[in-house]
C-alpha cells in the first residue's frame, strides 16, 4: 500500500470510528430516556446511563448503594434494555457524585 493510500485508509478509519461514537451517544441518549421505566424510579434517581464501551453500558451511582443496586440487578436491567431493542451485554456502575453525572 502506498503512503497516500495508507492516509485515505486511516482517515476511512477515523471516520468510521466517528460515526460508531456518535451511533453510542445516541443509544446512550435512548437508554436515558427509556431508564427510569427499566430500573424503575428510586433506582433511577440515583443512577444515570453515561456511555456505552463495546455493549457494555456503564451507569454514574451517586452512592456505594446505588452503586451496589446496579450490580445486584445487572441481569435484569440488561434482560428490560435488550427487550426494548438496546444492545446492552453488561452494566457496570461507577461511583460518582449526583454533580457530575450528565442529564
């Protein structure tokens, strides 16, 4: 391959990978619109969808006990989001304060 065919490769690349970004946040955006009815509000309240990485749905708690909810029913809320059509394989929750989560 040559040096310019090696470029147009890596921009192909680059905008590939954009295109997946972009194709994340909005399933991210879904998922949070979709959330409170799949968790349910007390679980919802103090949880918040923030990316996806590779179907794995990572969740901001505002607690080490909302934190812990996510992980006790990670089954479950991978079980509602695959029904309503989401991509989802894993959640992992992070800890995070309520300041810094993205809504």
């Amino acid at each position: 391959m040559s040096v310019g065919g090696l470029h147009d490769f890596r921009r192909s690349l680059a905008g590939v990978a954009k295109f997946l970004d972009r194709e994340g946040d909005l399933e991210v955006e879904s998922i949070r619109r979709a959330w409170s009815e799949s968790v349910g509000e007390a679980l919802a309240d103090h949880t918040n969808p923030t990316r996806i990485e590779r179907h794995v749905l990572v969740v901001a708690a505002d607690s080490p006990a909302a934190r812990a909810a996510v992980s006790l029913a990670s089954q479950k809320i991978i079980a509602e989001l695959v029904r309503r059509g989401f991509s989802v394989g894993e959640v992992r929750a992070e800890l995070r304060s309520k300041s810094s989560q993205r809504r």
